[in-house]
C-alpha cells in the first residue's frame, strides 16, 4: 500500500470545468502532493474565501502528473463545500493537504485487473488502469448514464469498459455487482487470479467483497465513510475491521488506516 508521506501545499487552480450534470473535473498546481500520490489516496482541501467552512473536504486524487506537477480532482456538487470549488477559476490558490490515506496495492507484474466503481468511484481508481502494465477490465455503475464517468479515460488506458446503469439508460440495465458476476464466473480453472478493487457506496463494496470471498479471492475496498480532519485525530470516520477478541472486530480509522482495506478484513453489519 501506498505510505503516509504527506504534505500542505497551497495549490492552484489551472482548469475547473463541468464535467457532466452535477460533476465537475477541477486540476491544481501541485507539485509536491503530484510527485508523491497513488492510487486510492485523497486530498483534503480547504474551501477558500469561506470562513463560514471551518472543515476540509476529502476528495480522491483522480490523475496525478509528477513531471506536469499537477493533480486531477472529480467531484459533484452536493453541498456548501463543493458549491465554492465549482466557482473556482484559474488563478485561485486553494491550501491542500496530501495524499493522504493508503491507496490501492499494485497489480503484480502481468496480472490482469478487474475495477467496479460506482458513480464517481472511479475517481478513486483510474491510476490503477493508468500505471498497469497489463491490460484489465473496468465496470462502471449508476443509477444513469449521467453517472458514467471517466469511461475515455479508461478506454485509452486499454482497459475494456463494462457498464451498468440501473434505469437502463446505457449498458446493463442491472447492477454493476451483475457485471462483476460475469467476470469471476468466466475465470477458468488453473487461472491466475486477478487482482480486483472496488471503490464506491459501501452496500457495493459489501457485494463485492461477498462475491471474491464466495470464490475464495480477496479484493481491496476503497470504504465510503464521512470524514472529518482526514488525519486520524477525531475518529470520526471509523469502519469496523474483524479482529481476534470477544467481540470479532474493532474499529479503525479509514482516513490513517485505510480508506483501502482488503475485503477480507472488513466487518460488515
């Protein structure tokens, strides 16, 4: 897994763009936080010119460009916090601090890799198409195909893209739980296993871990839970990891321990 080396780096804004619908794509000026990230960390920003915002935001580093010294940030606009970043305009200096967290491990050499990411899950997880050797598998879900996100992004990466949309408006209509069913049944006795993440709504990341685990395969989960300082201080953000003691688990904190965990350890309720 990715370490803990971190930083606070007053980043600036090159380009903030709608994405599409409510999603927006924002890229910073950040050389120091560019030259260290990896898949799976976040970032936590600090909404600028809104005294009223007194807490970071943690966002997934979506792309991360050490030579350009820039980082790529996907977000949607659900509340204050995001509200401000999408007035944002080049030229605006906003305090970040990061990567933090430990990200996704590496695929190991030649290992193909199966992604499931849900709505704008994906952010936390086109590094690992990006910077593996060997070409895998993405299947992107939502509730509709406004929620399909950074497929071209995948696609020129050379992985094959999968989607599932609830409704039907693109691909599947399904689950992308669905998609991921088809992948491990298609697994043919004697094959290498794949490496296999998921990022998105912890009920999808419950299924998936339900499906590798069936099969007797791990997969690593980006957890979705609320954060609040992003440092391990507050405990706000904890997820309950199984563990050897009366009670079969105890909690840890995603933002310092995590927010990737091997399905295998996490404690669903």
């Amino acid at each position: 897994m990715a370490g803990q080396m971190k930083t606070q780096e007053t980043a600036v804004v090159r380009a903030n763009r709608n994405y599409r619908g409510d999603y927006y794509r924002i890229d910073f000026e950040a050389p120091t936080i560019a030259g260290m990230a990896a898949a799976g960390q976040f970032v936590d920003l600090l909404p600028p010119d809104a005294p009223h915002l007194l807490l970071r935001r943690p966002f997934s580093i979506y792309d991360a460009e050490p030579a350009e010294g820039r980082i790529t940030l996907i977000y949607k606009t659900i509340g204050q916090g995001t509200k401000v970043m999408s007035g944002l305009v080049p030229g605006d200096r906003v305090d970040l601090l990061g990567p933090l967290g430990h990200g996704f491990p590496a695929p190991a050499a030649g290992q193909r890799s199966l992604i499931v990411a849900g709505g704008y899950g994906c952010a936390a997880t086109y590094m690992i198409a990006k910077y593996a050797d060997s070409p895998g598998v993405v299947m992107l879900g939502g509730r509709n195909e406004i929620d399909i996100l950074c497929d071209e992004s995948f696609a020129d990466a050379g992985f094959e893209v999968q989607v599932s949309t609830n409704d039907g408006s693109r691909g599947h209509q399904g689950l992308v739980t669905e998609l991921l069913t088809a992948q491990l049944d298609a697994l043919t006795p004697g094959e290498a296993p794949p490496a296999i993440y998921a990022c998105g709504p912890n009920p999808m990341l419950k299924a998936v871990g339900d499906l590798v685990m069936a099969r007797g395969l791990d997969a690593s989960l980006s957890v979705d839970m609320h954060m609040c300082c992003g440092v391990g201080a507050c405990f706000t953000c904890v997820v309950k990891i199984k563990a050897d003691n009366q009670d079969g688990w105890e909690y840890i904190r995603t933002c310092r321990d995590g927010p990737v965990f091997p399905a295998t350890t996490v404690h669903w309720d």
